[in-house]
C-alpha cells in the first residue's frame, strides 16, 4: 500500500512540473529590441551635420565656450556601429530602397551640477542636442525628433574631452533606441 502511495506522489510531482513547464513556455515572458515595423530592412546613415551656432548670445556671454571639434564625424561613426550591433537593419551606402537617417547636432552646452567650498566646479554635465530624421524609401518623413545626449564627470578624476567619448555612445544608443524601439 505504502508503494502505491509513493508511485502516485511520484507521478503527481512530475505532472505537476510538466504543467508548470508548459505554462510558462506559453505564457512566453521576453523582451526583444527589433520592435520596428517598417518594410524596409536597410537604412542609410547619412554623415552628420554640425549646425550649432557658435556665434550665439548664450555662448558670447558665457564665462568659457567650448566647441568639441569633429564631433559630428565620431557621432557618424558611432551610429553606424550602433545600428550593426543593435539593430536588425543593415547599414548600406546607397539610398535605393532603404530608410534614410539625417542627424544634426543643434547644441552642446557643458553644465555645472556641483561645487566645491570655494566655488570652483566639481562636476559638471554634457548634453548634445540632435535633431533626428528618418526618411522612407518612398520620401515620407517617418520620425521627426529631437534627441538629447547626456554624461557627467567628475573634474578631478576625468577630462571633458574623455567624457565626450561617453556623451556621443549616449546620444548614438538614444537615436539607435528611437529608430529601432517603437512603441
């Protein structure tokens, strides 16, 4: 009598285990990035154009006015590699048939967000300001916004010019996510 009870146990555990099993193959839990719905499946990344204006009041009057130089080719540059790794489109040169990407940066403005005791900086802020595009085969403008990179360092420990390397990964991840994730 005492086997039969354990047999029975037995073979409840199991069937017990292969309905958990196929409840949660069916339930289908996952995530995935290549949410886009577009018909096309090539996009042409255009080079990046620099359009901030360095000859602005905000930056005339300002205590120091940086200018990251050729930072719209490192942004190029990025977004192509972004695109292979991240996406499931493929990066072409001809425009024939492929969505087309047009970037421009509009800004890059340095910002203060800590001080010391006696005033001096401690830690400040990048942003890059992009005007993203993304234009069908066909020529209709399927996305129009306006994208805004961000990374912070400390002064002591880090450069800007280090920390521009991690602002142009930000903003390229962002335009990537805004092309690819669609909601």
């Amino acid at each position: 009598m005492l086997k039969l009870i354990l047999t029975t146990n037995k073979k409840l555990a199991i069937i017990y285990k292969l309905l958990l099993v196929f409840l949660m193959t069916l339930a289908g839990c996952g995530y995935s990035t290549k949410g886009y719905k577009y018909k096309e499946n090539r996009i042409r990344i255009k080079p990046v154009i620099n359009k901030i204006n360095i000859t602005s009041e905000d930056r005339k009057y300002s205590g120091y006015t940086v200018y990251p130089r050729l930072i719209e080719d490192r942004l190029t540059n990025k977004l192509v590699s972004e695109f292979n790794i991240q996406s499931g489109l493929n990066v072409v040169s001809e425009p024939e048939g492929a969505l087309k990407l047009e970037c421009q940066v509009t800004d890059y403005k340095r910002q203060t967000l800590r001080y010391t005791d006696s005033d001096d900086p401690e830690e400040q802020r990048l942003r890059l300001h992009v005007k993203m595009k993304l234009i069908s085969s066909k020529g209709d403008i399927i996305q129009d916004k306006s994208i805004v990179g961000q990374a912070s360092f400390f002064l002591d420990k880090k450069s800007e010019v280090a920390t521009q390397a991690e602002l142009i990964d930000d903003t390229a991840r962002r335009i990537t996510e805004a092309v690819v994730e669609t909601w």
